[in-house]
C-alpha cells in the first residue's frame, strides 16, 4: 500500500477547513468536485462556498495534480519537485465591465495583498436584456504547492471570504 501523495494530503486538510469554517456557519459550501481523469491519470479536487447571509457571489478553491508530479513522487525521482496546482476561483456579476472590471482587480490585490495573478474572464447571455456580464475572477499563484503551504490553507480561505464579502457589498 502506498502512502498518501501530497495531493491527497492538500486535498483532506483543504477540504477539513473548508468544513470546519461550514459548521462554524462562517460560510456555507454549496458545491465540490472531487474527479479523477483516466485519460489523463490527473486528479482534480475543488470546493465552492458562499457568504451564508448573502448567496449572490461565490468563491471555489480547486488542487489539480498531473501524472508527471504523481509519477515523480510515488517513483521518488529526485529530479524532479511534486506538487499540484492550486487556483481560487471568485464568481460575480458586473453590468459596467470597464469600471467594474478595473475596480475589482484592485481590490482583489489589497486584499490577496498583490500576491497572486489575477485574470478575468466575462460572459454573457444572448438576448439577455438588460446585458450583465458574469464575471469568473481566477487567482493564480504561479507554483506549486505542497505540504509545505498546509499552514496557509485557513488563511487562504480567510481571504476568499474576505473577497466575496467585499464582492457582495460592493453592490449595496
């Protein structure tokens, strides 16, 4: 029997603190993905959640390992560093893209305090009248995680919250 891969340790301690901050009714979990690629032998992880008293806008945070890491680890080659990827997915809607759009990525950097690369991608509905634009906010860190970051999972959760309360209010 093999030992747990670092993915597999990422995946149950992220998804431990999502939950624990779930019962504590911080936030509220609406959805996970739990999948394994045959065709690809990768592994993706992603749980979403919400602000409990304000379901409008959600945050998802997603681990994804591919074969070549879980190759390198299970194999012990020493050539070779394992990890997975990690990315925090934030959702909202804008109706004013280039105001909002710019403003958005602004404060995203205050308060991942210009850490992660951020992009942006819109969407609409066709023939939807008035148009609103569904906006899918990815933050990406630009390497690879391992046990080594465990420590700052709850406070990479704390920060996803703190982006989705800010999305939420700043609508009021």
């Amino acid at each position: 029997m093999f030992d747990p891969t670092i993915y597999e340790n990422l995946k149950v301690v992220l998804e431990g603190a999502v939950y624990d901050m779930d019962l504590e009714g911080a936030i509220l979990v609406t959805k996970r993905t739990d999948r394994i690629e045959l065709s690809s032998m990768s592994r993706y992880y992603a749980i979403e959640f919400t602000q409990p008293s304000c379901a409008a806008n959600k945050a998802q945070i997603s681990l994804e390992v591919h074969l070549r890491d879980l190759a390198a680890e299970i194999l012990e080659n020493a050539n070779e560093k394992p990890g997975c990827t990690m990315e925090v997915i934030l959702s909202t809607v804008v109706d004013d893209p280039i105001l909002e759009c710019a403003l958005i990525e602004k404060e995203i950097e205050v308060i991942w305090q210009k850490r992660p690369i951020i992009t942006q991608t819109l969407s609409f509905d066709f023939n939807e009248q008035p148009v609103r634009y569904f906006n899918q906010i990815k933050l990406h860190f630009g390497r690879k995680v391992d046990e080594g970051q465990i420590d700052d999972f709850p406070e990479l959760i704390r920060y996803a919250m703190k982006s989705l309360i800010w999305l939420n209010q700043r609508k009021r």
